[in-house]
C-alpha cells in the first residue's frame, strides 16, 4: 500500500476520486508506427494541433517541427507529450548559451522532443512508482515522484526537477494525453562510469571502480548488431483454445547496463573512518579474507594488485554491481500494480505473507545480492514500510536488517546513464559470511524474468494492464520471444522461446511466463547458489491439457523420468486424492497435520505452489490463493551436490509428439533452489514453510 499512502498524503482526495485503471497505460506497442486498427477518423484537437494553436508552446512546436515528429503527432497513437512551456524553453537555451531555438542542431532537436514522449498514455494518477512504467522515444526511462510546485500544488516530479503543471495537468487530445512541464527533461547520455565520476560524494567508491580496473566491464551499451527487423512477429496459441492465439514480437533493443548500489563517502567515513581507498582495501580483505580464505597469500590479493581476480578491493566493487539496468528502485522487486477496484501492490504477491523479493546476479562472479520490499508489519524492525533492502533477513531468528536503497535522486547530480543508473546505500553492501551462511541460507525463488537479465535492462517487463486480453494482438501490452544468442548462458535449437505477458486470473508467479514450443532442446545457466552443499533445483510451472512432455538434465545428467505437463497434482502421477484442494480445509488443518502433509509431499517430490501467490478472477479484487489450485506445481528436479563457484546447466529436451495441440508447449515460470538446512527438516518450527 506504499504509494497509495504517499499520495493520500499528497493529493488527498482526488486520487481516491480520479485513481484511473492501469488499461489506459498500454494501449500500443513501443513502435513509433501503431498498427492500422489505431488510425482514428478525427474530429477533436490532435496532439500537433494543441502545440501549435498554444502560443505558450510554441517554442517546443518548434522544436517537434524540426525533428520531423509534428506529422506523426497528427495522425494517429496513444502518446504522452510532457510540453516544456516557452520560459522552460528560454531557461534551456539560455543555460547553453543560446537566445533562440534556431540556434539548436536538428540532432539537439530530435533528441530534445523524443525525450519529452511517450508512446502510451499516462494521466498524473498512474504514475505511482519512481519511474513511468516504459521508456520515453530516446529508450531511456522517466523518473517520477510526487511533490509540490512553487504555489505548493501537489504535482508530480520528473527527474527530480521538472513539474507538471497543476491546473493544465491530464488535458487529453484524440491520440493522448498533455502534461506541460516547468522545465525541459535532460537525459544524460555519458556512460555510467562518466556520471559516477562527476560526482564528490562517492569519490572514495569511484577511485576503487577505477583502481580496481572493474570500470573497464561496465563500458557495454548495445549490440550493433541486432536489428529486431530480421525478426517476423510469431504466432502461437497459449492454453486449450484456439481463441487464445497470440502475438510475440523480438525485443526492440538488446541493450546492456549496470545497476551500481554505492556508499557515499560520508557514510564510509562515519561508520568505518574511512577516507581513502586504502581504508576500503583493508575493509574488503576483512570481509572476503572469511569469504575465500584460499586467496589470501595469493600474490593477487595485495594492495599493489587491485585489478587482479582474486584481490579482496576488486571484489568489492564488483558485488556493488548489478548486470542489469535497474532504472529505479521498481525494477528490484516484483512490479508494482493497482487495478480498478482495491488492490495495490506486488503483482500476484501477498505482502501480509511475505515481503516481495527478486534475486540478481553482481558482477562478483556466482554471487547475487536479494533486494526485498518491506511489507511485513510484524518484522518492520524500525524501518520504514515499502523501503526496499538489500540481503534483509529480519525475523525472530535472524536480526539482519540490510542495507536501505534510497529510492530519491534528486540530490543534484545525475544517477542515469546512458548504460547504468546508481543508488546511494546507507551501509556497506558485501558478500560476508553472514550473508553467505546465514541470509542467502533460504529457499531462492526466482521468476524467469529475472534469471534472465537483459529481460529487465531492455525494459521488457511490461506490466501494461493484466486485467485486459485480447483475441490476436495484444492492445494491453506486448509478449516477447527471443532469437538464440539474444539471452547470455542461454542455447537452443529448433524452438521459440517465448513470454507470455502478465494476466491477472493466470495463476502463475507474476502472472507471466515464458514458454518453449518446438521439437526443442534448450539450456541454460541456474542461478548460483550461495555455498556448496545439497541442494534441491525445483521448477514451478502450471499444468495445461495442452502442454508436452520433457526429458530434464542438470549438468547434462537426466534428472528422472520425463516430466509431463499435463497431469494434475491431484492424478496418481503425482499426489492423488491426497491432494488438499479447498483453502477453507487447508487452513483448518492443525500444525502437526500440515507438517505431515508437507513431509509427505516432500518424500513424492512436488509441491503446490506457494501460499502467497494468488490470482485476480477477472479483475474483480478477489483473491483465489494458487496453493489450492490442482494445476500449479513446483517439481523437484534433483536433489544434489552444488558447487557454489561453478557454473550449472538446466537442459529441457522435447519428449512429446505435438499431438496436445500446442507445438509441445512446455512452461517456464519460475524456479527454486533450495538448502538442505530448509528441504531437509521433517517437523517443528526449522520445517520449511508454504510461503
């Protein structure tokens, strides 16, 4: 309930009066050219007309003419125009020495009106996160938060510095939405490393990025050499009708990025009474020395071998960085949602249960970092709720509070990058032995989306509205599928690997899931567990008459017989009668029976899925709990030996003919490795729980 309690103490109530439904965000696809079904037949004032007719814009009309836009924002679309008044405009110019806009290069004026739209259509009151939920004309993201203009109007804020004006706010055209602004939006286009450098107050953590040679791998922006037109839109159905058939389009862009968690140096000194990248030397050898105890008499490890692999500084630095483009403290957990009647919040999560959590790999070879929302009351712990946290594990077991994300980057310096966006942390973020053996010592759930990370760096987690559908293509956000190549520790033949976009009544983790259809054979790199040891791999997925068969392999060893995605939790394939199929006899079992049950479920290999996951029947607001549902299962792949410093492979091989109806569809929803110190207990409160 994060942002609705921000803006009830903002905009009080012409939110709860005017809170518009998420179906009016996504209404076409990134393209600058809708498809046909969007041409209109106009009679009201279009987008070029408002800007052309209003003399306070005609500075940025001018600016739209130049760059060739003005037709485009006459005919057709859905768009947002966040419109720089003429003073924003003057402010501009004069700011670079210019008295005119004709003073401006053709390029200055593309890229000044491609950042100031949007191909889809925002009014003030979807904008509930830190960012708009797609990416402008130029690819880069809009930050977004609420505040207060000079007459202390409750308005929202882009990039910390523009506000949209309050009283000529949400004013719709035929083919969008105008948001005049105070100020032009300025996207920094240097490289991540550029900006960190400009900044004073992470001086200490720049010089160690530079010293340690790890800003020689964060200089990556995109490949050349994928053109998303070498790929036609794929066709495929997705469940028992015909009627569900769907379109799936290639990524626009195959982009790279970083997402940096840094400490400011006044955080260094006063915890650590550290000044100098020296001091960050010594702390580092305190922290990894435990870690990888092997290294320390390696020559690498001294402070005259900052660059080499093994030295406790360069490691550091790396576990500071994501492989990802996070472009605001949205992307570090599940997406955020709030539909037509009264929930907000986590996609398909519980937050009364649990706090919403993804999982991300550093550049600190086989290590990730957790980042969690919290939504608990019970484990606040004096932290504020709906703060995110980086490897949090606060309960009456453990007394780890994480380190807290600052989510405001309007301190005056830029945070976006043209490969990159950075976060000020308010304590050391490092890959201890607490963290090792203690906080990462869990259940590891990931959805899909995020073992991939160019999934979330290309901004194809597109939540566009999930309580709408439609027959053929997608009015209400685009599915995605992905050429071989286009995933990193990703390989497969003769298949589509596809995602299905976000659904309110699929009852599926986040409400997507990726697909392979195909005779196919497809691998791909597990996620690193934290320390070696045992460890169950269990794929979550959901059963469909349609689906096949396949024949899965860890490390190219087969796990098993071929599983097969038809059968139902509650067919003897799996549970059988035993199957708990009704939530109202599930919750009125008593401890000791539920711990019988899930010891039970635990000897066959399979569980439901978990007890915090839920769908929306339709939109409705009601909450049908997937833990009850006999088609949503998580299988227990293998039980065995992971090292924590190699690599592992998950292979799926066709095993079925096609004759289901859907190309052999076989799901991918999401996935769970998980410490025998959690599988292996039987009773009491260390059993694992249905959360």
């Amino acid at each position: 309930m994060r942002h609705n309690n921000i803006f009830k103490g903002i905009l009080g109530g012409l939110l709860l009066a005017m809170l518009t439904p998420l179906n009016t965000l996504m209404l076409t696809s990134c393209s600058d050219e809708p498809d046909s079904e969007f041409f209109y037949t106009f009679t009201g004032e279009m987008m070029s007309d408002y800007l052309k007719t209003r003399p306070d814009y005609s500075e940025f009309a001018e600016i739209v003419e130049r760059a060739g836009l003005m037709s485009l924002l006459a005919t057709y679309g859905h768009y947002t125009c966040f419109a720089p008044s003429n003073d924003a405009i003057d402010k501009f110019l004069k700011s670079r020495g210019l008295s005119s806009v004709s003073q401006l290069s053709d390029a200055d004026c593309d890229t000044i009106a491609r950042t100031h739209l949007v191909s889809y259509m925002y009014t003030t009151y979807d904008m509930i996160g830190h960012k708009l939920p797609t990416v402008n004309m130029m690819n880069r993201y809009l930050g977004t938060e609420p505040g207060f203009d000079k007459d202390s109007n409750a308005v929202i804020v882009l990039e910390g510095l523009a506000h949209i004006e309050f009283n000529l706010k949400d004013d719709s055209v035929e083919n969008g939405i105008m948001q005049p602004i105070d100020m032009v939006i300025e996207k920094s286009n240097s490289y991540i490393a550029d900006i960190l450098r400009d900044n004073p107050k992470i001086s200490i953590f720049y010089k160690a990025l530079v010293a340690t040679g790890v800003v020689n791998d964060v200089m990556q922006v995109e490949d050349d050499d994928y053109n998303p037109k070498d790929y036609e839109p794929y066709y495929i159905t997705s469940g028992d009708a015909e009627s569900s058939k769907r379109r799936y389009d290639a990524p626009d862009t195959k982009k790279f990025g970083y997402t940096f968690f840094i400490e400011p140096d006044s955080i260094l000194e006063a915890k650590y009474g550290i000044n100098d990248i020296r001091g960050l030397y010594d702390k580092a050898c305190e922290i990894y020395d435990e870690v990888y105890p092997q290294d320390i008499s390696a020559p690498g490890h001294s402070f005259e071998n900052l660059t080499d692999s093994v030295n406790p500084l360069r490691r550091f630095i790396q576990y500071h960085i994501l492989n990802k483009i996070a472009a605001s403290t949205d992307d570090l957990t599940p997406q955020e949602i709030s539909n037509k009647t009264n929930f907000i919040g986590a996609i398909g999560i519980d937050e009364t249960l649990v706090n919403p959590c993804d999982w991300h790999y550093t550049l600190l070879p086989h290590r990730m970092i957790k980042v969690d929302k919290i939504t608990i009351e019970k484990y606040l712990g004096g932290c504020k709720k709906g703060d995110r946290y980086i490897n949090r594990r606060y309960d009456e077991k453990y007394p780890f509070l994480g380190q807290r994300i600052d989510p405001i980057d309007n301190d005056g310096y830029k945070h976006d990058g043209l490969n990159g966006h950075y976060f000020y942390v308010d304590d050391i973020v490092a890959f201890n032995k607490d963290v090792q053996e203690k906080i990462h010592n869990q259940r590891i759930r990931m959805d899909f989306n995020t073992v991939f990370p160019e999934f979330i760096t290309n901004g194809l987690r597109i939540l566009g509205d999930p309580f709408q559908q439609s027959s053929t293509e997608d009015k209400y956000g685009r599915n995605w599928y992905f050429p071989d190549g286009y995933l990193d520790g990703v390989r497969f033949s003769n298949c589509y690997l596809t995602w299905r976009r976000p659904i309110s009544w699929a009852d599926i983790y986040m409400w997507d899931e990726f697909n392979l259809t195909g005779n196919y054979d497809f691998t791909f790199r597990l996620p690193p567990v934290p320390f070696n040891g045992e460890w169950q791999v269990r794929l979550g997925f959901t059963q469909q008459n349609s689906r096949g068969i396949a024949q899965i392999y860890i490390d190219n060893i087969p796990q098993g017989i071929p599983l097969d995605m038809t059968k139902k939790l509650d067919d003897e394939y799996y549970i059988g009668d035993d199957f708990i199929d009704n939530l109202n006899t599930y919750d009125g079992l008593s401890a000791e029976d539920k711990a019988e049950y899930y010891k039970s479920l635990k000897n066959l290999g399979v569980y439901p899925h978990p007890r915090s996951l839920f769908c929306d029947n339709g939109g409705s607001g009601n909450r049908a709990y997937n833990i009850t549902y006999n088609i949503g299962i998580r299988k227990v792949i293998s039980q065995s030996y992971l090292d924590c410093d190699q690599d592992h492979y998950m292979r799926f091989r066709v095993a079925s003919d096609g004759s289901q109806g859907n190309n052999n569809e076989f799901a991918l929803d999401f996935i769970e490795l998980v410490p025998k110190s959690v599988y292996g207990t039987d009773d009491g409160e260390d059993m694992e729980d249905d959360l």
